[in-house]
C-alpha cells in the first residue's frame, strides 16, 4: 500500500504514516493516520503521485477531502483503527499504550485544527485593544477568576490579556503569593487593593509594604481588618501622598468599643478622594478637608453632633450622608456660624440610637429634593419633641416635584413609619422615617408630621391598620388628603369602613376615591361585621354616584359568593386565595404604588 508522508512536519503533525498488515509481536496491525495539518504550509504526497493542497484531508480509501465536506469517514476509520487493535491486543498495558498513543493525536491534532479556526472567528478579527476591552468587561462582570478561564482559551487571547496592565490592577493583599507578580504586571496603571487578611507575618508585611510602596498609584484602598492590622497597614510608607486614591473603605474586625483611629492616619494627602466608608470605629476627631468627596459613609460606635457637622463643613461637595450608629447630641453644637451648606446633597441617612439625633437636620441646609431617611432604635419614653422633624418635614412643601404618594403606619417591629414619595421621582421614597415612640403617641405624632408635610397632592394612601387611631381622629386625618384617588388598607378593623361613609355632621371624606385595595383582612363568618361594613360603603358610593369602580383584595379570607356580592356595586379584582397570608411588608410594600391600574 502507498505510504502517505509530510514533508513539513513528519510523523510530529498528527499522522503522517500509513502501514498495511505490518507484523508486531505476532500481532496483525492495521495503522491509518490522517495528515491534520489543515491550512499548514505542507504538503501531502503518495508515492504514485498524488499530491494533498494544504487545507486538504488525505483519507485512506477514500481520496482527498476537502475543506468543508463530510469528515464522517474520518471519525468511522478512526474507530475501525482502535477497535480493530483493541481486539487483537491481549495484553491491557498495550492496549492502554496503543489508546493513549491515538489519543495523544488526536488531541494534538484537535488542537491545531481549533487554533486554525480560531484565526477565521469573528473575535479574531478584532483589534487587541477592543478585545481587552471586553475582557475588562467581563471581569466587571465575574470578577477576577474570570481571568483565569480566559487564559486558558487560546494562546491569542492570553497574549492579549499579558499586554493588558488594567487586566491585573485589581489585588488582593490576603493572597500573598500572587501580589508581586500582579504588581508587576499591572505596570503604571491606578490599582485596586483589598485586604481581609494580614498579619504579622514576613510574607503578609512584605505583601503590605509593595503595595503601599505604590500608594501613589492605589485609586481603590478597600481594608476590612483587626484594629492594630488596620493601623500598622495605613501606616505604611506613611509620608507619602496618595494623589490618585479616590474610594477609601476602612472597617475595623471586632474592634473594642472605644478604638477609634489616630489622628494621624487621616492626614495623608488625599485631595482626590470621593468616598470615603468608615465602619465600626469612634470618630473622635474632626476629618480633615476633603474638597472632591461626595459620598461620606460612617457607621460607628460613637460620634458627637458637633464633630460631624464641623467634618461636613470639609465636605463642601458632598452628595450622599449616611450616618448609622451612635450620634450623640449632648451638649451644644459647637462653633458653628450657622447651618452646614450642602447645596448638592441629594441622599441624607441617619439612623441613630435616640429620636433626639434628629437634631442634626436642622444644622444641615441641603436642597428640598434630597432624599431623607431617619430611624432611630431606642424607644422614646414620654411625649416626643418633634421640632427638629417637623422643620425638616417643612422643607418637602417647597419640593420640586409633587409629592403624591404616603404610606402609613407601623413595621412588624411598633416602629411608626412614615413614607412619601413621587411617582415622577427616582423610583425611591423621598423621606423615610421610622419612629419608635410608645404607641400612646403614635396617632398624634402622625398627624403632627403629615401636617408639616403638606400632603394635599396625594393621590394614593396606604394606611396600616397598626396606626392607633380613634374614629374622631381618622376622619380629621382624611381631610389631609383630599384628592386621594386610590385607598391601600392592610389587616383593617370593621369600624374603618364606617368612617368612610357619609355624615351629617362631616362632609363626604376621601370625595375622588376610585380605587380600592385590601391585605390581610378577615370577611369569613367570624367577622361578618367587617364584610357588610365594607359592602355597605361600596354601596352608598354607588348610589351617590361618585362609585369606587374597582376593589383588589388580596392575602385576604373571603369566599367566592361574597366576591360575587360585592361585584353587584363594583370590579372586583381578587387573587382566589380564602385564607389570610403573607407579611405587612409583602402587603405595605415599600418600593411599589398602588393606583395605577
């Protein structure tokens, strides 16, 4: 039989010779191997003349096949071959041998034929900066261990990713054994540095000191440490300036209550910093001037009042505050000449232990559009002083956009909630209090708040039955909403309805309503007082002609003939459940209006 050969590359290419009833230790073999050195610069040639074009496949048997066609007969006498040695083979090692010799192949030739490939794929024809540009993408995406499995894809793509420094500019100090290299490859580009694990450690230190070696070049310094660790690192290369560093993220790992970081740590020159994170530690001294920051983040052990408002004097560009944690308001406010300016703040946070914490608000002048949230944990003994809320509550009727949404009532915690918005807003409540005040307060405290806020725009209520109100008391609250238009009412007594209804003494509360909702309320047998008070009022709305033309009902007991009984008087929009489920979150949603439909 003709023997088939490559001239460019020898038996190495994958298959270069043919043998026919060759004798090996007795043993008849038969050994077909196909040249696969597809779109190489070789040539295929038998001894009778003819000659294999590079791009071409020589098939035993079958003459030549070309780019293109069925590689069926290839795949078919590649079995014959193993099968036909596999069964004259006695011996297991040999088999094995034979078998791994093919596979070793097979492989090789697999992967010069991928690599061909690759060369006519869509990605291939892209410049390198556009590829590592999506590879910095995907890395966004799946972090760091994305870049290992790119790697590994093609020798194409792993030059790519070598001559790409941003690629290797994220790096995390725990990992020690892999921070000089990444260094070294990141080049001049700005760095991301982490740090959850650091010790004293040789190999920790000399991690620790390369990378602050370069802090001139660190733009994200992210360390979540022991006290002591956290100190020893941010000492570093202490003198030198950290010109490029732009987040600053700093959390303390079981800290005691009174650590609090020294003076000096803070003043390293940082005059392009933006963010600045400090988590479980005491404030004790005031920040320094930090002109570009715009987003200040503490959550701490303790801060007096007086010392965060002189540090938000340093802040003049500051657009998010969030303060959680011990702010203390003992004493004066200090030397202040008057409210802290922050003319582009649009997120305050303040959540605190006390309701007297609330007083910082009125030390803050910040734009009416900013949004607002303020919780404090500790039970306010006593009727509240609601000074400092009230004038903050103020500032939303000059509001740029109407306010048209108010949820309220109290969390599964007692906590009172108030919460207003506007459907033409971001999508996120624009004041959000949670105020823990004993219950014998609440109603009042409602009211109080509600009428600073000037709510005679809203359009959609959402009231929680936990608001400890007297029928007097919640009529006179519907007169600040007189142009609701959609009602939300969760686990609502029977005596609610009936204060909805007409008077003599009292004009017609809620005149615009149209749409109903209800949660978590009770209409089965037990409570039949609660259902009739509900048809009751469906029916009167209808017969004055101004009608509630559709009720949703859901998480609620209520069978099918009554649903039918109250479609006589409107729409009825029920989920088919008989039972009450789901939680007052579930039910008073925070980041959904109701009324839409």
């Amino acid at each position: 039989m003709a023997m088939k050969f490559c001239r460019s590359h020898g038996s190495d290419c994958g298959g270069s010779v043919s043998h026919e009833n060759s004798v090996m230790s007795g043993t008849v073999r038969r050994y077909h191997r196909l040249c696969l050195c597809v779109g190489r610069e070789c040539e295929f040639r038998e001894e009778k003349g003819e000659v294999f074009q590079p791009g071409e496949l020589g098939v035993p048997g079958q003459g030549v096949l070309r780019r293109g066609e069925d590689l069926a007969p290839i795949v078919f006498h590649t079995r014959t071959i193993m099968t036909f040695e596999f069964k004259h083979t006695a011996d297991a090692a040999e088999a094995r041998r034979i078998i791994d010799a093919e596979i070793a192949v097979h492989e090789a030739a697999i992967r010069r034929l991928g690599h061909c490939r690759n060369t006519y794929s869509s990605i291939s024809r892209l410049p390198s900066e556009i590829v590592a540009t999506i590879f910095l993408l995907v890395k966004s995406e799946l972090g760091q261990g994305a870049v290992g499995h790119i790697s590994g894809v093609c020798r194409q793509w792993r030059e790519i990713l070598l001559a790409s420094p941003r690629i290797w500019s994220s790096i995390n100090v725990s990992r020690v054994e892999s921070v000089l290299e990444l260094l070294k490859r990141s080049k001049s580009v700005p760095l991301k540095i982490k740090c959850e694990e650091y010790s004293c450690t040789e190999p920790h230190r000399r991690a620790a000191e390369a990378v602050m070696a370069e802090v001139g070049r660190i733009q994200d310094l992210n360390l979540s440490l022991p006290p002591k660790d956290l100190v020893d690192f941010l000492r570093l290369n202490g003198d030198a300036s950290a010109s490029m560093i732009e987040h600053l993220q700093l959390r303390a790992v079981y800290p005691p209550e009174s650590f609090s970081l020294p003076r000096d740590i803070m003043r390293r020159e940082m005059p392009s910093l933006r963010l600045l994170d400090l988590t479980n530690m005491v404030i004790s001294s005031q920040l320094p001037m930090l002109p570009h920051l715009t987003c200040l983040r503490i959550s701490c052990h303790r801060i007096h009042g007086s010392l965060l408002l002189s540090s938000l004097q340093c802040t003049p560009k500051l657009k998010e505050l969030r303060v959680e944690g011990g702010l203390v308001m003992d004493g004066p406010m200090g030397p202040l000449t008057g409210p802290v300016q922050l003319p582009n703040l649009t997120y305050i946070t303040i959540i605190s232990v006390d309701l007297e914490s609330a007083a910082v608000f009125a030390n803050i002048e910040y734009p009416p559009r900013a949004n607002v949230f303020f919780r404090h944990d500790r039970q306010h003994r006593g009727e509240p002083d609601l000074s400092a809320l009230v004038a903050m509550s103020r500032r939303f009727q000059i509001a740029p956009l109407p306010i048209d949404t108010a949820l309220l009532g109290c969390s599964s915690s007692g906590q009172l909630r108030i919460f207003i918005e506007s459907t033409h807003h971001s999508g996120s409540w624009q004041l959000s209090l949670l105020l823990n005040v004993e219950s014998r307060y609440s109603s009042a405290t409602c009211i109080t708040l509600c009428s600073a806020l000037s709510l005679g725009d809203v359009t959609i209520l959402r009231l929680s039955a936990f608001i400890d109100m007297n029928p007097t008391e919640l009529t006179s609250f519907y007169r600040l909403f007189p142009r609701v238009q959609a009602l939300h009412w969760n686990n609502t007594p029977a005596w609610y309805f009936r204060t909805l209804m007409k008077s003599p003494s009292i004009e017609l509360p809620l005149p615009g309503l149209e749409r109903l909702y209800l949660s978590k309320c009770d209409f089965m047998v037990m409570d039949a007082q609660l259902f009739e008070g509900l048809k009751g009022f469906l029916k009167e709305r209808k017969d004055l002609g101004t009608p509630v033309v559709r009720a949703k009902i859901r998480m609620s007991s209520i069978t099918e003939e009554a649903v039918e009984d109250l479609e006589e008087f409107t729409e009825v929009d029920w989920d088919g459940e008989e039972s009450v489920f789901g939680s007052d979150e579930e039910c008073l949603s925070y980041g959904t209006s109701y009324g839409s439909s």
